[in-house]
C-alpha cells in the first residue's frame, strides 16, 4: 500500500513539473552601480528554428522601492536574420514603448520587498517570427535622464504558447 502511495505522488510530482512553462530562452541583464545609463544597450540574441509556433515575449524589471517615476520608457529594436526579406522590407524594427511599474497612486505593479520589485511585462502575446534564424533584441532606456540608479536588471524571455 505505502509502495502504490509513493508511485502516485512520484508521478503527480513529475506531471505538474512537465505541465510548467517552457521558455525557449531567457537571459538577465544585471545593471553595474550607476544604474541604467543610456550607454547601456541591452542586446538579448536568440534563434527561432519554428516559424509555426506561437509565442509570448516577456520582459522583466527589477528596481528598487524608491525608482522615482511610475512609467519606464524603453527603446525595442528587433533586428531579424541577415540576408533575408524581413516585415516592411526592414532587417529592423525600432519601438518606443511606456513600461507601467505602478498605479497612479503610486503603488507598485509585481512583486515588492523591502529591497526591490519585481514585475513581468508581456511585451507581446501570441506572437510569431515569420522567419527561422537569429534574432536580436535591443533594449534601451528611453528616459529623460542619463542614469537611472534604481533599475537594477532586465531580464527577457520568450515563453512557447502550449
């Protein structure tokens, strides 16, 4: 009986950690003491052999309590594999985008400690590359200063849609 018990909860262990969230990649950017400074280009490289298959991208910031603004703006440029025809005839895609890390009443979105928060932001759901090869991200703070003491890392993802 005891034998059976243990066979079931190895196999419910094994179930629930096959049913976790697959990411294709991932990767942290972890600021030095002067923060996020705009000669800090972040440049995340990636390959996509599957052009079938549906994907979320996923960004994450980690910054400290007392980050003084409740929006980061960030820079994206996707650049696509060399050599080949890309969206708009581009081998790149430059975006500006506003990052909401906290509610107008000043409380932080994510998860907060003491120390630092922490909050994922899809950056695009249910997406996909129209062609196989490697790819970059670039990711550039876009704010109105230089150095930006309380970020502390970025990281991105690229979570496979099931």
């Amino acid at each position: 009986m005891m034998f059976k018990k243990l066979i079931i909860f190895v196999l419910a262990v094994i179930f629930v950690a096959g049913c976790g969230e697959h990411y294709l990649y991932s990767d942290t950017h972890k600021m030095g003491e002067a923060g996020w400074t705009y000669a800090d280009s972040l440049k995340f490289d990636f390959e996509i052999t599957d052009t079938s298959k549906r994907y979320n991208l996923l960004l994450t910031v980690h910054h400290t309590p007392d980050f003084s603004n409740e929006n980061l703006y960030v820079k994206f440029t996707t650049v696509f594999p060399k050599g080949q025809k890309a969206l708009q005839g581009k081998d790149r895609i430059e975006q500006v985008t506003s990052l909401t890390l906290a509610q107008k009443d000043g409380q932080w979105l994510g998860k907060c400690s003491s120390k630092e928060c922490v909050m994922q932001i899809p950056i695009q759901t249910n997406t996909w590359f129209p062609e196989s090869g490697k790819y970059s991200l670039l990711v550039e703070q876009y704010m109105r200063r230089d150095s930006l003491k309380a970020i502390k890392a970025i990281d991105f993802a690229i979570q496979e849609k099931k």
